[in-house]
C-alpha cells in the first residue's frame, strides 16, 4: 500500500493546475480597455459612498461565531469516540463508553440552552445598530 | 469493489513499478488529471446546460436549445464568452484577498474528490480519516467567500459574505455530527471502509445503505448539505433579489467562472459524499460503479436544483433560528440515538 497523500498532493497540482490554466487563457483571450468609471462599485447605480469594510453590520454574527467555535471542537473531540465506539461497545460494555459522551453532550446541551435563553441564536435587532443610518442588518 | 487505489493500479497498467516514489507520483498525477477532468466535465454539463434545462422545465420555459444537438454547444460558446470578458478589477479591493478568493473557493471543492470512491477502480486515495478529510476540504470554501465578501469594497457583497459564513457555520455542525453518526455504524472513518460496510442486504433486495439503515439522519445530512451548497431554502448569501449576487457581486471573466464552477464542483462534492457515506458510494445492480456513481451525484444535483426552484427563501434569522434551534438539536439527538441502538444491537 503506497501513501495515499502522494496521491492527495497530486489533485492539490491538479486543483490548482485548471482554475489557473483558466485565468492564463482568459488574460490571453479578454480585451483591456481602462476607462474611468466602470471600475466603481456596484451600488445599485447611486454614486459609492464610503468604504464597505468600515461598515457597521450585526454583532449577531460575531455571537453565530463564537457558539460555532464551541461546538466544532466538541465535533473534533466527538470523532474519535464514534470510530471506537463499536469495538468499545464489545469490549467493556455499553454504559461505560456511552455515558461518559452522553454527560459531555449534556454539558453542551445545557450551555445551548444557556445561549437559547439569552439570545444568542435568536436573531434580534438590537435598538443602537437599528438607529444609524449607515448599519445594515 | 475493494480495488486498489488508482494510480496502483495505473502502475500496473503500465508495467511500472508500485514500489518506487517517482513512478507513483508520475501515477498519481495521471490519476488526478483523470479525476479532475472527469469532475470539470460534469460541472460544464451542469452549469451552462443541465441547470438551465431543469430551470425551464421547472418552470415552464423552453431553454437553450439553438446551438448544436438540445443546444448541448452551449457549453462550448458560453467558455469562450465568459473567457474573453473583460476582468473590471473595480476601485479599492483588498488586491491578494480578491484575486485569491476564486482560486481557493474553485480548488478547494476539487479537492475533496481525491477519497471518493467512483467505482470501477476510480478511487485515487485511501487515507484512514479520509471523512474527516473530505470533510475538511468542503468547508474550506467558506473561507474563500468571506475573502471575496470582504476583499470586494462592496456593500452587497460584504452582507453576502456575512450571510454565507453565518450560514456555512450554523450548518456545519449538523452535517460533521450526521456525518459522525455513521461512523458508530460503521466504526472506520476509511472511506472504502464505510463503503464495504453498505454492501451486505438489510431486508430482501433493499440493500444496508446507511440512507435506509438510518433514514434520519439521511434527511438532516440532505437539508444541511442544501444550506451547505447555498441553495434554496437556504439560498441568502446570494439572494438575487436582496443583495444582488452576494459574494460575487463584483466579480467578472474569469474569476466569476471560477467562483459559478466552484459552487457547482462544491454542489457535486456535496452529491458525492452523500452517494459515498448514505447511498452506497458505487455500488448498484447491473450496471458499471461508475454509472451509479454519477446517478446518484446527479440524482443530488437535481434534488438542489428542485429546491431551488420549488421553495421558497428563509429570512436570516429563520436560518439561524432553524439551524442552532432545529438541526443542532436534531443532529445530537440522532448521535445519540444512533449510538444507543448500535450499542442494544452490538
């Protein structure tokens, strides 16, 4: 059995090989023409105001964030409890590998709620990012 | 089914040996190149043609259907058209970050090909924790969208990035816990492992595909790799009628081929891990692996592009009250559920 990562390695080349392929012959094929004001951001045909990344936008995202951090390392630490599991169940019972995941799960059970109850996952419009002119949702 | 790897047995095919570094990478290149053209050739039937002929028929339209046999050239003249445009690089974008983004969301999706098994020897690499890394791969387009939202210098595009990371996040973790609970089933995260362990028969001709075994999570996988692929309901980060195209508002040529093909590879990818780890991966009656490999990703393309056209959008705060409210709960309720009836049955 040879390593599967040479393998890997070679469709990274290749995954990377077509799409810039792709942009050669299209900067080959595509005209130039550098005119002034078409290199203007969309903004539903009104003249761009200001910068886009100096925006106020919803501090609920940061929150969606922030819960996700939590429950993706409770997946990584998930993982290897699943791949054992079967073997596990044969070797030294049910309740002993089930128990402790199903306390770890509860834990976070109890922290999603946690989060459930004061807000976090509820999408809210607080009053202060509604006031200003310049928030968007 | 349980072949070896693909560039083994291209060695074989040539008369190289399997044992010496060089030729397997010469091997696994050629592997590679054969995956990758395989996977753009049914992107380019699917982006320009299939999704514009399933569209109209959902609604009632006739579509492309001038150029060549039921305008199938359409691929041809729509490469060179979007090809030749030419790349506006609008005013104040973050350079490296926008010029990236495409790049990454189109290659990143590619990737995860290498650990599926297509059947008739098409399996270019086995790795133990080849879910984990197929996993891994598919969610590294979220990271793309926000450098194309972000880098844009666009209002729209900045509120679609932001939409399609709060959504790519809520739904990840359903999807990895889905995903996980056929793990307990089938105690491996080896793909060929998963694979073999859906081939024996549950009752009379229905075969143990985990869909059947576990028609659950088979559900939650499909509606979280719908919010995963971006498409209706959960098609906000680039909702037409709200914030323009989202993400690629501001992209044109080529980097908006490659952001459409990533989406399509990604809805693909998306199709193949479901064929893989639900359906079976290659496996069916009568006709060759391959075949029923390709049924089973179009079968998922078609489903997407169903919803797509039948169901209506949510509201951000439905998708994230559905995603941390419903499917979280939903996903750890199925884990657990799985593991207590492997355990009885065990």
């Amino acid at each position: 059995m040879s390593n599967p990562w040479i393998a890997i390695g070679a469709l990274a080349v290749v995954a990377l090989a077509i799409p810039i392929t792709m942009m050669v012959v299209s900067s080959l094929l595509r005209p130039s023409v550098p005119e002034q004001g078409k290199t203007a951001t969309y903004e539903s045909g009104e003249v761009p105001t200001g910068s886009s990344q100096k925006i106020k936008f919803n501090i609920q995202y940061y929150m969606v964030a922030l819960l996700f951090l939590v429950f993706d390392i409770e997946t990584v630490l998930i993982f290897p409890w699943t791949v054992i599991y079967r073997d596990a169940v044969s070797a030294v019972g049910m309740t002993r590998i089930l128990l402790p995941m199903v306390v770890f799960i509860g834990i976070l059970a109890v922290g999603l709620g946690w989060a459930w109850r004061n807000g976090a996952v509820r999408w809210v419009r607080s009053p202060r990012a509604t006031k200003g002119a310049d928030t968007y949702e | 089914m349980q072949s070896a790897p693909l560039p083994e047995s291209l060695a074989d095919l040539a008369g190289l040996d399997p044992n010496s570094t060089p030729v397997m990478i010469l091997m696994s290149l050629i592997g590679a190149a054969l995956i990758g053209s395989l996977m753009m050739t049914n992107t380019a039937l699917a982006g320009p043609w299939a999704k514009r002929k399933i569209t109209a028929a959902f609604t009632d339209r006739i579509a492309v259907d001038r150029i060549g046999p039921f305008g199938l050239l359409i691929i041809v003249a729509d490469s060179v058209r979007l090809l030749s445009k030419e790349l506006i690089v609008p005013e104040g974008v973050d350079r490296p970050a926008w010029d990236l983004a495409p790049l990454l969301i189109a290659s990143s999706a590619l990737l995860g090909f290498a650990v599926i098994p297509m059947g008739n020897g098409l399996h270019l690499a086995d790795p133990e924790v080849g879910l984990a890394y197929v996993f891994a791969t598919a969610s590294m387009a979220s990271i793309g969208l926000v450098m194309a939202g972000y880098a844009s210098n666009n209002k729209y595009s900045f509120l679609g990035g932001l939409r399609a990371v709060a959504q790519n996040l809520a739904y990840e973790i359903p999807l990895i816990l889905t995903g996980a609970s056929v793990v307990i089933f089938a105690g491996s995260l080896q793909i060929s492992e998963i694979v073999a362990a859906q081939s024996a028969t549950l009752i009379g001709p229905i075969p143990s595909w985990y869909a059947f075994v576990n028609p659950f999570a088979f559900v939650l996988f499909m509606i979280a790799n719908l919010a995963e692929v971006g498409r209706n309901p959960f098609d906000i980060p680039e909702a037409p009628t709200e914030i323009v195209a989202g993400y690629q508002t501001e992209y044109s040529s080529v980097y908006f081929v490659l952001i459409y093909l990533g989406e399509f590879i990604h809805i693909f990818l998306g199709g193949a891990i479901i064929a893989t780890i639900f359906l079976g991966g290659p496996a069916g009656p009568v006709l060759p692996g391959i075949v029923w490999f390709l049924i089973k990703i179009w079968g998922v393309f078609l489903f997407t592009q169903w919803a797509r056209s039948a169901v209506p959008r949510v509201r951000i705060d439905q998708l994230i009250e559905i995603g941390w409210k419903g499917m979280l709960v939903l996903s750890l309720a199925n884990l657990l559920l799985t593991a207590v009836i492997v355990g009885v049955v065990a």
